[in-house]
C-alpha cells in the first residue's frame, strides 16, 4: 500500500496537481475544544465518537469535480479505502 501511495503522490507531483498532504494521528490522541460558553472546556477524545474517522488528506489543485473524482479514485484504490471529495468554500461575495 505504501509503494502505491508514493506513486499517487508522485504522479500528483508531475501533474502540478498537489498542494499539500498528510497524515493525522488517531481520535483518541485529541482535545476537543469548546468555547461556545463563558469559557473553555476542553475535554480529551473526539469530539464525535464514530466507527470511521479521517486518517489523512490531500489538497490539490483541479480543474472541476470530474478531475478531482479521478484522483480520488486512484488513491481510494491505492488504499483500499473510500475517499471523501470536497472542494474549500468560495470566499464570500464583497
């Protein structure tokens, strides 16, 4: 799996499609943090307790949905695992 990784990162690369990636550590290793009141409270774990959890993401650069689909695609094969697509809001209108 690391092998067909590294050749998705690779083929990201030569594509001028990567931004940024990496990979995150496990929800038991978080801190949930709620300012929401008159103070903090900061509170150990997850702040959703879920069977799937996000283990890591890729920012690239595509053209449209369709060609961000088509990454996906390769790297949920390399994994062997289902892959999110999202795009970043638009900044809001002046």
């Amino acid at each position: 799996m690391i092998a067909a990784v590294e050749a998705f990162n690779t083929a990201l690369h030569e594509a001028g499609a990567f931004v940024s990636a990496g990979g995150l550590q496990p929800p038991s290793t978080a801190i949930t943090v709620d300012y929401s009141g008159d103070g903090p409270v900061l509170t150990p774990g997850p702040s959703i307790e879920a069977k799937e959890y996000l283990g890591g993401f890729w920012i690239i650069e595509a053209e449209n949905d369709d060609v961000a689909i088509e990454w996906a695609k390769q790297v949920s094969r390399a994994l062997r695992s289902r892959v999110e697509v999202r795009a970043f809001q638009e900044e809001p209108a002046s």
